[in-house]
C-alpha cells in the first residue's frame, strides 16, 4: 500500500512540476553598423596597411559577402537615404516619397525595430540615426542618439555665413575655409589635429563617441542577459566619417612611409563638375584642389586611425557577448552605410556611383553559419535588414524589397538580383550586371563601361571601344528597364539616342 502512495504521490510531482524546455528563445541579433567604411579598409579582406583585429575576427568567424552595396542617394547626404532604406525595407526612390510618413508619425509599425519587437524581441539602438523617424518611435529603448555627423568647424560656418548674408553660399572660396577643411595645403599646415579635443567632433562631450556607443552597448548586454526575451541591437557608429579623430596613439600607428596611394589615384577627376563633385560639395571640399599625394595620404592616415579605434570598440562589444554566454545564441550582422573615395579617382567622398563609394563590408556571424567562407554574389547591404528579420521569424512583408541573404550562405544560392542598379540624384546612374558596370552622367551625356573582373579599380574605360558598342546598348537598355522598376524620376529614354551616338562611336 506504501509503494502505491509513493507511485501516486511521484505522479503528482512529475505532473505540477514546470515542463523542460526543449526550445532555445529565439535568437538575438546584433546589427553594427559603421559610417562611410570602404570595402578595402579591412585587413582581412586584403588591405595590409590597416589593422582591424576584431573586424577580421567577423570575417573569419562567418561569412562575408565580398559585393554588398548602396542603391544611391537622392542628395549629397547619401547616408541618410542608406539609413532610411535600410529602416524601412524599400529602395531609394520609394523610401523618398515615404519619409514624410515617418516625420507625420505614420507607418511607424513597418519599420525594422517594430518588425523586430512584433516578434518578442527587446530592441536597442545607440548611436547615429539620420533618419526622419524619431529614434524611440522605432526602437523600444535608446541612448545617445548621434546626428548626421559629428559637429565641426563647417557648421559654424555656414551658421556665420548666413549670419552675415554672404551670397553664393553653395561656393566656398578657399581663403575662407573653414578649419579641417581644403587641408593640408603642405607638410608645415598643422592648424588642425585629429587627436586634440579643442576641436570638438568625436570629442564633444568628452568622450569619443566610438568609446561612448560601445559603453552604451556594454550596458544594455549586461541588463538583457537577465531578461528572457531575445534581443536586437543596432549600433551605428558615427565612425569613420569625418571629422576623422581618434587619440594620437592610433594616429601613430599610421606613419605617413606605410602608406600607399590608391591605384586610381588621380589630382583632379576630369568629369568631377558634371557628375556633382565639385570643389563645392562638403566631402571634396576637405582635401585641397588639385590633389596632392601628401594631402591624400593624411586623409588616408586619419582615415585609418579612425577605423581602427572603432575596431577596439567593436572587440570589447564581441569579448562581452562572448563572456556573457549570450554569442551561441546570437548572429552579429556587419555593415556600412556606403564606401568612400578616400583619393581614388581624384575623388574624397562618397557621391560617387564607383564601386569605393557605394560598396561596403558585409559580414554575418552566428550559430550555423560557415566560418571563413566568402560569396562574391552581388547582394545590397540592405538585405541586413531581411536577413534579420528571417532570423526573426517574420514573414517578410510585401513592402520590403530587398531580400535575406540566409540562402546564398546555406544553399550555395545565387544573387536575388539579376542586377545592381544605382543613383545619384539627377546627375549619376550606373548598372551592374554581367561582370559589366555601365555608369551615366546624364547631364553631360557621358557614358562609361568597366570590365570588373579585368579592372576592378574601374580605370580603363571601355566605352568608347566599337568592340563594346553592344554591350553599352544591351547595359543601357537594362538599366532603363530596372529604373522604371524602382520608379526612378529621371527620364533615360531621352537621354538614350544622344547619349550613345556622342559617346560611342
């Protein structure tokens, strides 16, 4: 009778007691984020001059689509169309017309952290925004929300500029400049320090930024290991746009002798004017006019530094996933918003349709994803964005237009696109497709061709070879066929005749 009691009483137990759990959560995603970081400023991905430890640790420890790029801009701030394309899931010409929605409070639901948070996922964003939304309004919980770049000296400018009615504010004459910019002129030009903080920019406050963001994300990992529910994090470095300061230690780990000029590297762009780089525009207007290889290799020196102080960053953010057990069950996505110039072409910036300015790193890492392994498919980097929210469990929404790249990395799957198309307000176009890039500059009916395979540095100009004449009119027909897709406002049918007639002989 005992035994009985004892079987009926174990029942009992077995019965209330709480179920196994035989599920992990759900994973957590970790987006970060960088700003104007080139393709080619990673060590392991073949620049020997850089030191990025903690980036080639994503490279090794995953999978890294070699080819990721920015769909273009709409104005000088290509940035923020990048940001806000990658918020909302569609492309560039779509998102334009939709951002007033953001600012007027609306379809606030469709956007990436509420995608994520309709999930179960606490959401967390620090860092750089430039986005019409308000930061909150799409992210449950947020620190430190940066602008569109640090403040510097160009700000104050234009604020006296305009203070003092000065006319042709769009023209900057060079005896004006303002200081960090058309520098430096010689090797004795020093107003100017990357590392001194009287100069505000990543040191307003008196922490660089870089430093502040990673506190930020140390602290938010530490109150989400004690929480149940998955997370998601964006950070969004600032880093490395300018003002490109970092402490003078990193500035030293580049002497000028290490460093190389790029291969395109050219003192003036000969079609810089009619494709909108101008000595005008902000970004070109931070190194002298025509340009110098020792004016270069200091921007390529700060530019260095810059990344690889976030690098340290990033690392402490990886060690604290690592240490918190929370990196079995976490995929870190990696990306930029674009690439930048940084001398090539003649050129600083980033409104460029050349492959340094609109392609960026692109690496996964996660629980089942190859380590070390690299697709050269051509995707855009906004596919993080539907890459996250598969991860996420969240049947992608007819409004996203890009697409996850979870295929092509487990299936050997190719591209989603069958080409990479690109804008630059009224004054670039370019296609990708084939091995081929075909880029327009339609307001000086210049058209150019580029083998990829045979020149990827984008130097030798096939266009107006008669050998190539068909595939600039097959390239030019699809592109015009993609742009009424993406419901470009510029008219290239117009444009098409005159355009291959004059150029293409």
């Amino acid at each position: 009778m005992n035994k009985l009691v004892a079987l009926f009483f174990l029942i009992f137990l077995v019965g209330c007691s709480k179920p196994e759990k035989t599920l992990k959560k759900k994973p957590n995603v970790v987006f970060i984020f960088a700003d104007d970081l080139a393709y080619s400023a990673i060590h392991a991905l073949g620049n020997t001059e850089i030191q990025t430890p903690n980036l080639d640790r994503l490279v090794e420890g995953g999978t890294t689509f070699t080819h990721a790029y920015n769909m273009g801009a709409w104005n000088g701030a290509v940035c923020a169309a990048s940001r806000a394309m990658i918020i909302s899931g569609r492309s560039v010409w779509n998102v334009n017309q939709f951002r007033q929605n953001w600012s007027n409070g609306r379809e606030l639901d469709k956007t990436w952290g509420k995608l994520m948070e309709s999930q179960g996922y606490t959401t967390y964003m620090t860092g750089k925004w430039h986005v019409d939304a308000k930061a909150d309004s799409v992210f449950q919980n947020v620190t430190h929300v940066r602008p569109g770049m640090p403040g510097d000296a160009w700000d104050h400018f234009k604020m006296v500029e305009r203070f003092e009615n000065i006319k042709g504010t769009d023209t900057l004459p060079k005896d004006i400049m303002p200081i960090g910019y058309n520098r430096p002129t010689n090797e004795n030009d020093t107003i100017w320090s990357p590392s001194d903080p009287k100069f505000g920019g990543y040191w307003e406050g008196g922490k660089h930024w870089s430093e502040v963001l990673k506190d930020d994300a140390l602290t938010f990992i530490d109150k989400a290991k004690k929480e149940d529910n998955p997370f998601f994090m964006y950070l969004a470095f600032n880093a490395p746009h300018d003002p490109r300061q970092a402490p003078q230690e990193y500035i030293d780990k580049y002497p000028l002798d290490s460093i190389s000029l790029p291969k395109s590297w050219l003192a003036e762009y000969h079609f810089k004017d009619g494709m909108g780089n101008a000595e005008d525009l902000r970004d070109e207007a931070l190194a002298p006019f025509p340009r110098t290889e020792y004016a270069t290799k200091k921007h390529i020196q700060e530019y260095y530094a810059l990344i690889t102080h976030m690098d340290d960053q990033i690392g402490e953010i990886l060690n604290t996933l690592e240490k918190t057990g929370e990196m079995d069950n976490t995929y870190i996505i990696f990306t930029a918003d674009h690439g930048l110039a940084m001398g090539k072409h003649g050129l600083i910036g980033k409104q460029s349709l050349f492959d340094h300015s609109i392609r960026a790193p692109f690496m996964i890492m996660g629980p089942d994803i190859p380590k070390g392994k690299k697709i050269e498919e051509d995707i855009y980097l906004q596919d993080a964005m539907a890459t996250s929210i598969e991860l996420a469990g969240v049947d992608k929404p007819e409004y996203v237009e890009f697409n996850s790249v979870l295929d092509m990395i487990h299936k050997e799957g190719k591209s989603s696109y069958e080409a990479i198309y690109g804008a630059y307000i009224d004054l670039q176009r370019m296609i990708r497709k084939d091995g081929y890039k075909l880029i327009i500059y339609p307001k000086m009916d210049k058209v150019l061709l580029y083998d990829m395979q045979k020149d990827p540095e984008e130097m030798k100009d096939l266009a107006t070879n008669p050998n190539y004449r068909a595939k600039v009119d097959e390239l030019f027909k699809a592109l015009i066929t993609i742009q009424k897709q993406k419901k470009d406002p510029l008219d290239l049918e117009k444009l098409y005749k005159q355009i291959t007639i004059s150029n293409v002989k």
